[in-house]
C-alpha cells in the first residue's frame, strides 16, 4: 500500500527524472529507433525516387556478403589481440606505476601521455612512420617494403597504434582495481609461504577480478568499434575494413543509408552480445550497478 | 618449536627516524613474550622484523641459532595474527586455513587432515564453506588462529589479534589464546597496547617506549619492581599516582603532606617524584602508617572495590590528582572529608630527570 504521501513522493520523482529521460529519448533512443527504421528501407540517396519498406532484405544482402564478413573477422582479430596484449602490457604499467615510489607524479604523468594524444593525430604519426622514404620506422625495414600496402602488416600496424594508444587507460583502470587488494593480504601471504609471483596469482587477481573485467568490458566495446586509426591508416584498403569503417562507407561514402543503418544495427548487437557475455558469463559488475 | 634471540637489532626508516632502537632479548622455547608499549613506540616494528616483513637495519636476529636477517618470511617458517586478521576474502574458511599447507605443496589428504584437526580445535568446523564475510568478528579471529596453527610453524607472532573485538569478547579469546599456546608449546611473541592482556597472558613482558627497551620481566616482577616511572605508570590500572617531592631531612614534601622516609632523604636528590599505588591507600588505620585527610571528588564504584578521587591544590598553578583504590564497603562519599592510610615503606621514588627507580 503507498499512502498518500508516498504517491506524492513518486510523482515528483517521475518529474525529477523527466529531464533527463527526455534528452537521453531526444539524442540517443531516437537515433537508435530511426536507424533501425532505416534498416527496414530501401533507402539509397543516388535513387530517390525508389525508396520502400522492404522488410529484412537488406539483413539478408548484408549477412550474405563476403564483405561483410572478412571486416567482421578483422575487426574480431584487431579486438581480441589488442585487448589481449593491452591487458598484459596495462598489468605492467599499473603494477610499475602502483609501485613506483620515487618520482610517482612523473611516471604517471609520462605513461598517460599516448591516452593524452587525439587519436587521428596519432594515428597520422603512425602513417607517417610508416610511409616508406619519409618515415623513420619505415626505413628500418628493408628496401622497398610498404607495410601499409600489404593486409597483415597493415593489421599489425593498426593494431600496434592501438595498443599504443589505449595501455594507459587499461593501466589506469587496472591500477584502481591494484588500490583496492590491502596491503595487510600480501603481508598475510608472505608470511603464509607465497612467493612474488604466487601473491599476484592467489590474492592479487581474484580480488582484481571485479576491476579487469570492467577494464575488458570498457577495452573490449571500444576496441570493437575501432574506426580512426583505420580511417587513417588504411581507409579500410587491402581488406583492413572494420565493420564500422564499411558502415562508414556505405552510409556516408555509398549514399545507401538502408544498407549502412543496417550494418550500425548489426554493430549495435554484436555490442550489446559481447556486454552481455561480459555482464552474465564472467560476472562483470555493470557500470552503475550494485556489486554482487 | 624455537629460539629467538635478537642480537642489538635496530630498525631505522630512510627518512633517518629510529623506530627501533638496539633490543637485545631473548625468547626462549615455548615462551609467550608480549611486546608492549604505546602507540609508535616500535612493538609492531620489532614483531615486522621477527617476521620479515621489515628489514633490519643492524643487529642481528637468529631462529635456532641460525641468523635469518636476509630470510624471506616465508622461508622463516613463522606464522603471524594480524589485528585485521588479513583473511583472504575471496576463500573459504577451509581455503584460507588450507592456503599455507597447498603453498609448501603438501599431499591433498593430509592438508584435508590438517585443516579438520585445526577447525575442531578452535570450533570452527560448521564455518568450514563460509566466506570470511559472513563470519563474525569473533569467528574471523579464529579463523585467523586457525590459519597459524594449521602449519605447526616454528613460532607466532601477534600483532594486536583481540584489539578488534568488543570487550567480552576479548576476555574470552584472553583466555582461549592462553590456553591454546599452552597446550601447543608453541614459541609465541604477542604485540599489544593493553597493559591488562600483557599482564594475563605472558610469561615474560618487554615494556617499550620510543623504540627503546624499558624492562623485561614477568608481570609480577615489573609490577612489584618498576626499573622506571614510565614503566610503573603503564603496569597497573589504575595507573600509579605519581606527587612531585621536595626532599627534607623529615621526609618528602607533597601536596598530600610530608611523607616520612626514615634516613633515607640523605641519599636522594633535592627534588624526586614519589610513585603509590592505588591498591597501597586504605581508609583504616595502619600501625606505623601514614596518612593524608582531603575532600573526595569522585567516587566509582566497581562492585569489587571503589576507586576515590581526590584533587590537591597547592598555591594557584598546581594541582594533583590521587586516586585510592578502596575496599567496596568503604565509607567514603563524594564531598566529604577522607582520611587515607598508607604504608610509607612501600612506595616509589623516581628521579624526576631520568624517570629511573631510585626506590
């Protein structure tokens, strides 16, 4: 039963939170809808006059594309080695940095310094590294070798500006999670006979556990959704396309907005799966929830 | 089971701060030491030392006769309490009590052995399944035990394992502890700021202050023979009353009156401070005692006895407070006139300089 009170108190509360709703509504729950409405269509500027609710054709054209499909696998390949090698390195750092006692603000400082840098620039740092005559990584390799002209080189880059870019953010989460493991546990464990290696294995990471799965989550949506340093790079040449640089392509470059909203939604589920597989499978605390 | 000899053993931080200074004692076999002192004056330091958790900066410190300065803790074969138990939250009390033994690589079954024995010892087999954060402060505590006993270790170190429970609770695990380290013989140092559980629980007491070592004996001999006034004010609840004294050819002049000391005056400086228990007052007349008559300020009673609390003004800047601990039926009120006796020949003198016993 909510007495009179209690229904006054409710109301006001639906009106303190309508703001808020209204503009998440207005500039993301709107967008989603109509993109998804795009999907349906046939929809392509260059014929105007041809546009029709056509159900889920452009799934099936999509979905049957061998295009489609080599930028879904490049894109799971530049996820899953990035965010892999990111975690390793991004342990180190933190570690290093949890550590560090002398010059502590300096060392922070200097590793945050990739994260600090807009990525289009960096990423055109890169291009130019690599760009065979002017770059100095370039020059490095032996004549006549283009690394951004060839698939798997190109994928190495890109993936190795990633990495570049991002370790200090998976550092930075990780070292919070580090901060929460007591000092008085590993004082425990020595006494208890673990070794260096065993505190970090046995107390360090299942306490960690909560913090690196919310790093993976955060690495593993944005790493799947990578778009600049490819724009950059490659502009999707040599198969490096991710499937929102042929989204991109579509939408923007095709003039086919039906095809191109469809591959959004395709992103936009294939997100909400790997969020899910986080959340539910390995028991990742969703951002904002209560900790179990 | 083991020796622990520290040889001169010193602690000093980078910032040049000494928290120890050069304490040589000896723990023998099967003894429970108890470190205590207040806060910062360098107890949990010593006990981080034995353990190996803090390095030595000089002296030397020997298990068996072995120096084991450079040892890691975990090749000291020493087990440790913490005040916050430090169990790990993500294990099962079985775990947690396991952990030690799955580290040194023992056979499953005996490690299930072990940990089964050590549980019905300490009452803690329903709790095997739980996780740490649904037991109670006293459950943790045990399991903490649980965790040292498990490895029959060398040695425990405590490092103030009641000071987190409630006062009952703490009473009982007094004596549990006492009687668990009996029956297991096992070489124990135990860290506390509790002048009671030292009392009741070591063998042997090591008073320490500012990182120096004040005295080491039994709870009676540090009761009954303080090296120092700093040792004689932390043994004892209440504390020691303590009257700064004029010396005079008839004796000391305090705020309580003068206090006859046969020839002694002679022999002591012109200033001294004289140290009496407030067991030694009584409200009855002693034969050849002494005694002062003042106002009663506060009367506590404890059911066991009575605790009277007398203030003296002398001139407008000082004043002294005495306290009497008093047989509980005493008639003693608060505002009226006491008259209190006591045995002059068995109080303390202290140098007021050096604080040392002159008595």
């Amino acid at each position: 039963m909510i007495g009179e009170g209690g229904r006054g108190e409710r109301r006001l509360a639906l009106w303190l939170c309508a703001p808020a709703t209204i503009v998440m509504i207005a500039v993301t729950g709107w967008p989603i809808l109509y993109s998804f409405l795009l999907s349906l269509r046939r929809a392509d500027l260059r014929f105007p006059e041809d546009q029709e609710w056509i159900g889920l054709a452009n799934y099936a054209t999509v979905l049957g594309n061998a295009y489609w499909w080599t930028a879904f696998g490049v894109t799971l390949l530049i996820t899953v080695v990035s965010v892999v090698i990111e975690l390793v390195l991004g342990m180190l750092v933190a570690v290093a940095m949890y550590r560090t006692v002398v010059g502590r603000g300096l060392v922070r400082t200097v590793v945050l310094i990739p994260y600090g840098i807009v990525t289009v620039a960096a990423a055109y740092g890169w291009k130019y590294a690599w760009t065979p005559g002017t770059g100095w990584l370039a020059n490095l390799l032996p004549e006549g070798t283009a690394p951004l002209t060839q698939q798997g080189p190109s994928i190495a880059i890109i993936i190795l500006a990633e990495v570049w870019k991002t370790t200090p953010f998976m550092a930075l989460l990780l070292m919070t999670g580090l901060a929460l493991v007591p000092e008085e546990l590993l004082r425990a464990a020595s006494m208890d006979g673990a070794n260096r290696w065993q505190r970090f294995t046995k107390i360090v990471l299942p306490l960690m556990k909560p913090a690196i799965l919310v790093a993976l989550l955060f690495r593993t949506l944005d790493a799947f959704r990578i778009f600049d340093n490819i724009y950059v790079l490659t502009n999707g040449a040599q198969n490096t396309s991710s499937v929102s640089i042929i989204a991109y392509h579509n939408l923007i470059g095709g003039l086919n907005l039906g095809i191109g909203s469809t591959m959004s939604v395709l992103i936009l589920i294939s997100v909400a799966i790997i969020a899910f597989v986080f959340i539910r499978v390995f028991g990742a605390a969703a951002p904002g929830s209560e900790p179990r | 089971m083991a020796e622990i000899v520290l040889d001169g053993v010193s602690k000093r931080f980078p910032d040049g701060t000494t928290a120890v200074h050069d304490i040589n004692l000896t723990i023998a076999d099967r003894e429970f030491v108890i470190l205590v002192g207040p806060s910062g004056c360098g107890k949990s330091t010593t006990l981080n030392m034995i353990a190996g958790l803090e390095e030595i900066t000089s002296g030397e410190l020997r298990i068996d006769g072995e120096r084991v300065n450079e040892r890691a803790p975990r090749d000291r074969d020493i087990a440790m309490v913490f005040q916050s138990y430090a169990l790990y939250p993500h294990m099962t009390v079985r775990e947690n009590m396991a952990f030690p033994l799955t580290l040194a690589k023992m056979p499953k079954p005996e490690i299930a052995a072990k940990v089964h024995h050590t549980a019905d010892l300490l009452d803690l087999t329903p709790l095997l399944d739980r996780k740490p954060a649904n037991l109670s402060g006293g459950q943790r505590q045990r399991v903490a035990m649980g965790r040292a006993i498990v490895r029959d270790p060398k040695a425990f170190l405590m490092d103030e394992p009641l000071s987190n429970l409630d006062a009952k609770l703490r009473v009982q695990m007094r004596t549990s502890i006492s009687r668990l380290q009996k029956r297991l013989g096992t070489t124990t140092v135990y860290v506390t700021h509790d002048q009671t559980e030292a009392m009741t629980l070591g063998d042997r007491i090591v008073i320490m202050q500012s990182g120096v070592v004040q005295q080491v004996g039994t709870p009676q001999d540090l009761y009954d023979h303080p090296a120092n006034q700093f040792v004689a004010g932390f043994i004892g609840s209440p504390s020691m009353n303590f009257l700064p004294a004029e010396v005079h050819p008839d004796g000391l002049h305090t705020i309580i009156g003068t206090i006859p000391c046969g020839s002694r005056p002679r022999l002591l400086p012109r200033e001294v401070i004289v140290g009496i228990r407030p067991e030694l007052f009584q409200d009855t007349r002693i034969r050849h005692g002494a005694s002062f008559t003042g106002t009663v300020d506060i009367v506590e009673s404890m059911g066991a006895e009575k605790l009277a609390y007398f203030t003296f003004e002398s001139g407008a800047t000082f004043t002294g407070e005495v306290v009497a601990r008093l047989d509980p039926k005493s008639p003693v009120r608060e505002g009226e006139l006491a008259t209190i006796w006591y045995d002059p020949a068995a109080l303390h003198i202290f140098d007021p300089t050096s604080g040392a016993n002159l008595t």
